[in-house]
C-alpha cells in the first residue's frame, strides 16, 4: 500500500507554478534534479511526480481548463502549517506508478490561489510547506489537497 510522509525541515527553496491557456496546462517544477525515471501518483488528468530513487516530490502536471475551475469569494485555507520535503514512504516496490478514483476538484480565489483537492478533509489532516509557495495536505499518508499561492493566470 502506498503511503507519504514529510520529512519535517526545510522545505525546497524553489518551484515554479504556470498555467497554459493555450493547451490548459498546470504546471509545478521543483528545483529537484530527478533520475531518468519518476515515481507517478496519476489522479485522472492532474500526474505527481516522485524522483525514483530519492523519493521525492519533484513535480505535478494537470490537463486542466480554468474556465471550469470553482470560481471563490473565500476558501478554506489552513492559516498555520509546518514545512518539510514530501516523499514516498512506502509502496512503490512492485510498479513506478499508482492511478486513484478520486477526480480532482479545482477552486480558484480570484487573484492569487488554487486549491486542487482529492478527497475530504477533516481535522486530521496536516499541512505543510513543501517547496515556494505550494501547501500540501497529508491525511491517512496520501495527499488530500494542494494549495498553490501566488498563482496568476
């Protein structure tokens, strides 16, 4: 079974989110240099990618058309949170990739941040800083949400 942790630390000191109207790509690059193979969490058209042999968070893409996207007056956003590096755990020993059910769901505060979210949240779900300006919520070892700051598209 597939399970995250973060490694509680400092979190990576760049990324890069960017969104292409042209195509409707999501885009979030770390700084991370990653082997020539990743490690795939697949959520329909939204792909996290995992450096095969460090494990860690490298990076996501989405398939995704902001004009779908939940347009908000206000969003729930944890107001504290820890920082650290996400990385697997556990669970990639047979395969280089995992595909779930969950369709991710995209809710945007005009102006500067996206919430992609994969299932509910509730009180034990913990935040953290991972990489310049990306929160992630970790709840029973698998992401929950994602929430990008400073995003302008």
């Amino acid at each position: 079974m597939l399970k995250l942790m973060i490694v509680e630390g400092q979190p990576e000191k760049s990324g890069k989110v960017s969104y292409y109207q042209e195509n409707y790509t999501l885009e979030y690059e770390t700084s991370q240099v990653s082997s020539d193979r990743s490690l795939l969490l697949i959520y329909d058209t939204l792909t996290i990618s995992f450096d095969e042999h460090t494990r860690k968070f490298l990076s996501f893409d989405a398939y995704t058309n902001k004009n779908e996207w939940l347009i908000k007056e206000h969003l729930k956003i944890p107001l504290s949170y820890k920082t650290g590096t996400l990385v697997v755990k556990e669970g990639y020993e047979n395969t280089d990739r995992y595909s779930f059910k969950s369709i991710p769901a995209y809710e945007y505060l005009k102006g500067s941040i996206l919430k992609i979210s994969f299932q509910k949240e509730d009180l034990d779900t913990e935040f953290y800083l991972v990489s310049k300006d990306l929160i992630v919520g970790i709840r029973n070892h698998l992401i929950s949400s994602m929430i990008l700051l400073n995003l302008e598209v």
